[in-house]
C-alpha cells in the first residue's frame, strides 16, 4: 500500500498519530460543526473531501481522544495558533504573509505526493 515502516518512542508514535490523523479529524468535525445549514447547500467537492472523515464513528473517535488526550490537546493547540496567525494577518490585510503560509503548506503538501 505505499506505507513505510518507522521505528520511533511510543511518546512521538503518539505525537505524530495525533498530528496527522487525530487532530485532522477533529479538525473535520469543528468545519461541520462551524458550517450553517446554508452553507450545507452550496458546500461542493473541497468541503465534502475535507469533511469526509467526520462521518467517523462518534464512540470510536471517543475511546480515542481519551487514550491520546495530551497529544491530541497539544495538536490542537498548535493549530489554533496557525489557524490565529492566518486570521490575524488577513483581518490586517496582510497578504504577503498569507500568501507566504499558502505557499508554504503547498510545498509541504506537495512533498507528501512523492
């Protein structure tokens, strides 16, 4: 499938885990959550990808959160501050630093591609 084996601590194991799979689905939840019933009529193919993983088992994502709360707490954590840096600079309509972040996240997704 593609995957690569990675020996590393159980205390990174969990930080990355909570990362790139737990907070994004939280992350998913809070999209769905902040949506209006409006939006839900014109939502297409970017909120529908982006929301996919929402549809999770809500008892599963439960028993997750609770044996990798701290890890999960800090991810979060860390993508409020990005998340307040990218609305902090265009409410100052500061676009060069926005466009830098975008790019940024493009080059770093793009690499996940290879």
């Amino acid at each position: 499938v593609g995957s690569r084996v990675q020996v590393v601590s159980p205390g990174r194991h969990d930080a990355w885990v909570a990362q790139v799979s737990q907070v994004p689905h939280m992350a998913a939840v809070g999209l769905v959550e902040a949506a209006s019933a409006g939006a839900f009529k014109i939502a297409g193919t970017g909120f529908f990808s982006t929301t996919r993983i929402a549809q999770g088992s809500p008892e599963l994502w439960v028993q997750i959160s609770e044996t990798n709360a701290g890890e999960i707490v800090r991810s979060i954590d860390r993508l409020v501050r990005e998340l307040k840096a990218i609305r902090n600079g265009i409410a100052a309509g500061r676009s060069n630093g926005l466009l830098k972040k975008l790019r940024s996240a493009q080059r770093k997704r793009q690499r996940l591609n290879k």
